[in-house]
C-alpha cells in the first residue's frame, strides 16, 4: 500500500509540472511558455507585396523601351550606353495602378548633364507582358512614385537658361483612375537667381573697408 501510494504522489507531481501541456488552472505568470504561439504578422494592405516589395521582379527597362512602339523616335536614337553597357536609365517600383503587382517608372536621361528626357510607366497584364500606360517626353522631366501617386517634374527654362539652371518647374500629381492617369495637383515653383550658382552673374557686394 506504502508503495502504491507513492506511485501516486508521482504521477500527480508529473501532471502539474511546468512540461506538457494544462487542461486547467490559471496560466503561470512568471516567464513564457516555450510553446506559446508566434503572434501573427500583420497583413499586407490590398494590392502590395506583404514583403515590403524585396522579392520584387525586376525587368530589362531597356529592353522594355526598345520594344514599345510608343517610344518617340528621337528618344530611341538618344537610347545609348553612356560608358561600357550603362544606359541613363533610372528604374522604380512601386503601386500606382492597383494592378496587384508593382508597376514600372522608367526614366531616360541624357548622358552629359542628366537631364530627364522621358518619363514612362509600364503596368504588369496578367500574362506577365509590360503595357506603357503614361507617357511624357516633353522638355526636361522626371517621375517618381510617391504614396501610390505619381509625382513628375518638369523644369522650366526662360530664354537664355544654360541647361544645369533653369528658371523654375512644374510639379505635377497623377493619380489612376479607372484605366489610366488623372492629373490631381500642380505647383509651379520659381527658382531664385541670386543665390547659389544661379547667381554667378549677379553683381557681388564690395567688401567692407578694414578696420582703423
């Protein structure tokens, strides 16, 4: 009987223990569980990569340019490696057409001076084929994805403007609408010429006469 009741003593010691699982009883306070459940990981919104878009698909932009028919002819000729095989390209992704995949922003510069030739927005089919949905190949312009719009400047030159200074820009918003781009704001910004190297010209102060 002395025995059988020790047997006992054990068994209960071992279904009260801190291994295994409870049936019952109120939770321990004092340190984790080690089979406590990971907490969930918070889920993408609609229409963006739930890995904050690092196992994005990247494309060939230049072979995305060389192959739309709505690329302007004098880009296309401009289209060259500035040195070796380094084309003036700069590529974006991001979420501008609510597609569920990223879209593209492709922007063609000069060699030279960087200027902003062209600005193009490519939209992933469901066949996994590119189509230009935006378009803009006038005077000097740049395009950027800021918060699902699409932000492009053009800087604006008055007569007499070298090309690293120019008078001002338009900055203009776009946002998609339906099957394509709405404009949605604009802000022209002028640029100051007396400061900077804006204003080598300007004529500079005499220096004040040395103290007595």
């Amino acid at each position: 009987m002395a025995g059988l009741a020790a047997i006992g003593v054990f068994v209960a010691g071992c279904s009260t223990g801190g291994t295994g699982s409870r049936d019952e009883g109120a939770a321990r306070t004092g340190g984790g569980s080690s089979h406590a459940p990971a907490p969930a990981s918070p889920s993408a919104p609609a229409g963006q990569n739930p890995d904050g878009g690092r196992n994005t698909k990247r494309v060939d932009p230049i072979a995305l340019l060389k192959a739309d028919p709505k690329i302007g002819k004098q880009v296309k000729e401009d289209l060259k490696p500035c040195a070796g095989d380094a084309y003036p390209v700069d590529t974006s992704y991001g979420h501008l057409t609510n597609s569920g995949a990223p879209d593209i922003v492709v922007n063609v510069m000069t060699c030279g001076d960087a200027v902003g030739i062209g600005t193009y927005v490519y939209r992933r089919e469901n066949d996994d084929s590119y189509t230009n949905v935006f378009i803009e190949e006038t005077g000097a312009v740049y395009g950027t994805i800021d918060r699902g719009d699409l932000i492009v400047t053009r800087q604006v030159y008055a007569k007499g403007d070298p090309v690293a200074y120019p008078s001002g820009e338009d900055v203009i918003t776009y946002r998609w609408s339906g099957s394509r781009f709405t404009q949605h704001d604009w802000v022209h910004n002028d640029y100051s010429k007396a400061v900077g190297e804006g204003g080598m010209d300007a004529v500079e102060p005499a220096p004040s006469p040395p103290p007595d």
